[in-house]
C-alpha cells in the first residue's frame, strides 16, 4: 500500500477481493492507496455446494487511480462464462480517454 500511495503512475489493481466493497471502504484501504473504487451494478459471486443456500454477493472489483477511473467506459459482469462461484467483471475504457494524470 505504501509503494501504491507514494508514486504517480496509472494504477489499477482487480479482483477477488474476498471482501465487500462496503467492507473494502470501510477499511480505508482505497483512502490509503489514494484510488476509487469501481464496482459493477450486479452480483459477482454466486454461492454453490454447501454455501447454495447463501446471498448472491459482490467480491469481484477494481481499484483505479483517478486518472484511469475518470477512462472508464463500461463496468459489467459477464454471464458467458465463470470460474466456480464467480463471474468475471470487465472494465472497459474509452477510446478516446486522456491519460494525463494519475
């Protein structure tokens, strides 16, 4: 976080955050990386096996500097394919997007 916070370049850091992006928030983690978080308007994971019985919920996200965050197009989970019990988010950016600041 400290390496992440102390520089100026683009950064964008996805995942399976095992996390909720309220719980993520509430830790000031993307507060200390100076990075806003970019959540998708759908569920990401969806609970099997022993866990069927559970909540849809939303573990898989970006972190994005401001710069990159201000170049997004289109934040979707995808339907067409899945890896166990998540759906994949995809970020997409604007093609004519500039890329000036952090």
């Amino acid at each position: 976080g400290t390496l992440l916070s102390s520089h100026t370049l683009p950064t964008l850091i996805g995942g399976d955050f095992n996390a909720s992006p309220d719980e993520l928030v509430d830790s000031g983690f993307p507060v200390k990386l100076k990075m806003r978080l970019l959540e998708p308007e759908e569920h990401t994971h969806y609970p099997a096996g022993v866990n069927a019985t559970a909540a849809p919920s939303t573990l898989d996200f970006f972190l994005a500097s401001s710069g990159l965050a201000r170049g997004v197009r289109r934040l979707q989970v995808s339907h067409d394919f899945g890896i166990g019990p998540h759906r994949p988010t995809v970020l997409e950016f604007s093609r004519s997007w500039p890329s000036s600041k952090r």
